[in-house]
C-alpha cells in the first residue's frame, strides 16, 4: 500500500463511456509519470456521482466503471503503487459535499464555464448536481486533504474552486484543509480534430476524437481527415517562432500557427520519438512541411503509443475479479482517510 507521509494527489475521471486521447495525455499519462516518480501518494477515482449530473443509463454504469478501471491499468496506474477507488463506494464524499454546499455561495457556481456549456447541451435535464459538481469534486479532494491534482486545463476552474472552498472552510470553521493546486501537462488543451475551436470531447462525436480504443485504421482515418488550416482569425500564438530567427521567415512574419496544426503537434511531441517533433516544426517554421506528412507521422506515432495499453486492456478485459478486488482494496483505503477526515469535520461544524 501507498506511504502516508508524501505530498497527496487526487484526480478522476467520470465513468461515462470510453476514454480518449484528451483523457489520456491531458490528464491519465501524467498520473502514470507522477505516481511512477515515486514522489507522492496517489488517490485516482472514479466518480461515478459525478456520471449522474449528465443524462446516462443506469445499466451502463457498472460496465462503465469497470471499463474505466481497466483503462486505468492498461495506461500504467499500478494498484500497489496507486489507490483506486470509486466514489460512491465511500459515502463520506456526498457528505462532505453536503457541508461545503452550505458555505459556497451561489455566485461562485454561477460562473463556472462546465455549467455554463453543459446546461446548455444538456436542455433537457439541467440538474441540481450539474450545479454543484465543483463542490462534490472539492470535495473529493479535500476529503483526503490532497494539495495536488493532476488534471486537463478545463478543470483548472474547478480546482480554484476547491481552494476557495478550503480556505473558506478553514476561515469559518478550523484550519483542517490544504489549498490544493492544480498540475497540468503539456496537452493540458487537445482540440477536436474537427473542429479545433472545440476542446476534445467524446460529446460532440466520433470524428472528433481519439478513443484509445481505436483500430489502427480508425486512427489514421482520423488524423488524415484532421482540420488544419481554420483561418486567420482562429491562429494561435507559436511561441517558439521567435526564438529561431533562421528559419521560416514567412510563418514567424504571422508567428501564429492554426489551432488544428498545434493541437496535431501537441499530440506529436508527447507521442513520437524525440527528436521527430522538432525536425517537423522545423519544416514547419521553413515553410516546408507537408500536412499529409505531419499526419501520417502523427498518426503512426499514435498507434505504437497505443498498442501496449490496447494490448494490456485486452489481458485485463475478461478478468472481472481481479478489478473487483483491486476496487474493494482501494475503498478500504480511502474510507479509512475519510473516517478521520469527517471526524475531524463534523466536530468542527457542530454534528458531532
Ligand atoms: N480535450 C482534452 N484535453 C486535455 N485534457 C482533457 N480532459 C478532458 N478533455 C480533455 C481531462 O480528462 C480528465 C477526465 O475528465 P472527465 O472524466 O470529466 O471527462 P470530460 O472532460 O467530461 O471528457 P469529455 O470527453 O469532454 O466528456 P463529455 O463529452 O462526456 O463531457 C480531466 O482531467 C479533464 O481535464
């Protein structure tokens, strides 16, 4: 089991169907490289309370979460290394979340953009618990008192948020909480490969992600019908152009590069053997490089990071036991830091 005595990390994921390559380099492959430094100990949940806040079914929720169990361990999570827990598996996280819903006020969940763009897509059912997801996930944090959290950049709101409700919390009742801070990767933001305005999302549709699932040539199907040029008006800022006053004199004139090119080469430079992402952006910076080129390497650079999960998943599919076991550990392990958590908690608020 995890040592106590490091710096805590918590994170999650929403068992809500397959996990794509958003998931997975904005968030589950820093999890593998962070619970693997050996520098922290690692919570992951879960959060199957968190599934409900959208329209689902309910007899897809259990093959849900063992699907996102076994994407856990075919990415590299490690249940000796790592705890693996589903939320609702320890009661105490809607009962902290019950208790910060009575110190935030309703303005500071007014403004989250996750509401703001999930009520908008999700007319029909414009919940309560969509409202208040931010306090059921500071809660998550807080209740193994994490100052950590690995996360992709859509969640950074969220995070902030969990630090103004422990500051709250820790201002009204007693100092019991650390303020936790946000970790982001280099692919904190993968845009939709259709329309890369977009962040990637499952969502929106096919077409516009990854899933880490995907057949070889469902990948480079993908990738080759990829957007990249959207027009001046959607170009982002290429830092690096500056710093290389050799090369590519039309491009670092604009020194901006199209959304859909640096979302592809996002995805190149965490998925390719080094050195391949610098040699195409240096074609790119010359003017020389040739999209179809810089797809078919990405989309080969992809498939090969994929096969070892694709391979490890396929192991693990059939073996429902050992990821029933492996979840029931991690319950076990976190109730108990939850039980003295809460019972610090319900001292302090007066429900002893
Ligand atoms: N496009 C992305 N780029 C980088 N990181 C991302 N994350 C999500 N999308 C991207 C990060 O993945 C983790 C899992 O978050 P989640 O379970 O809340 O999933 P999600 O954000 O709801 O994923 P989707 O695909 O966008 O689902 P739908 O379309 O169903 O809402 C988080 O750390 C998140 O930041």
């Amino acid at each position: 089991m995890p040592s106590t005595q490091k710096n805590r990390i918590f994170s999650a994921m929403q068992p809500t169907g397959s996990l794509h390559i958003g998931n997975y380099l904005g968030a589950l492959k820093n999890w593998v490289d962070l619970q693997n430094s050996g520098g922290y100990n690692c919570i992951f949940g879960i959060v199957d309370y968190h599934a409900m806040t959208i329209d689902y079914d309910p007899r897809d929720m259990p093959k849900h979460i063992t699907d996102l169990a076994i994407d856990y361990l075919s990415a590299g999570l490690d249940p000796d290394k790592s705890t693996i827990m589903v939320q609702s598996h320890v009661p105490e996280h809607t009962e902290l979340a019950w208790i910060f819903n009575c110190i935030t006020p309703m303005p500071e969940l007014e403004r989250m953009t996750q509401y703001k763009d999930k009520s908008r897509s999700n007319k029909t059912n414009p919940n309560v618990g969509l409202f208040s997801y931010p306090v059921l996930m500071a809660a998550d944090i807080l209740l193994y008192k994490a100052d950590t959290v690995p996360v992709g950049e859509d969640q950074t709101q969220h995070v902030e948020f969990s630090r103004i409700i422990a500051r709250k919390f820790n201002n009204r009742f007693a100092k019991i909480f650390p303020e936790p801070r946000t970790l982001l990767t280099k692919s904190a933001r993968l845009s939709s490969l259709a329309d890369p305005a977009k962040k990637m999302s499952k969502s929106l549709g096919e077409k516009h992600y990854i899933a880490l699932t995907d057949t070889p040539a469902e990948i480079k199907k993908k990738i080759s019908s990829a957007v990249t040029d959207t027009g001046p008006s959607k170009r982002v800022e290429l830092s690096s152009t500056s710093e290389d006053p050799e090369r590519g004199a039309k491009r670092r004139v604009e020194g901006k590069m199209s959304r859909g090119t640096k979302n592809l080469f996002d995805m190149l430079e965490v998925v390719s053997p080094l050195g391949t992402h610098k040699e195409l952006m240096d074609e790119y910076k010359k003017g020389t490089l040739k999209y179809s080129d810089l797809k078919s390497t990405l989309a080969d650079a992809i498939i090969n990071h994929l096969k070892p999960i694709q391979e490890k998943r396929k192991e693990l599919e059939h073996d429902h036991d050992k990821i029933a076991q492996i979840l029931i550990q991690g319950a076990e392990h976190c109730q108990k830091i939850a039980d003295k958590t809460m019972e610090e908690v319900r001292n302090k608020v007066g429900i002893r």
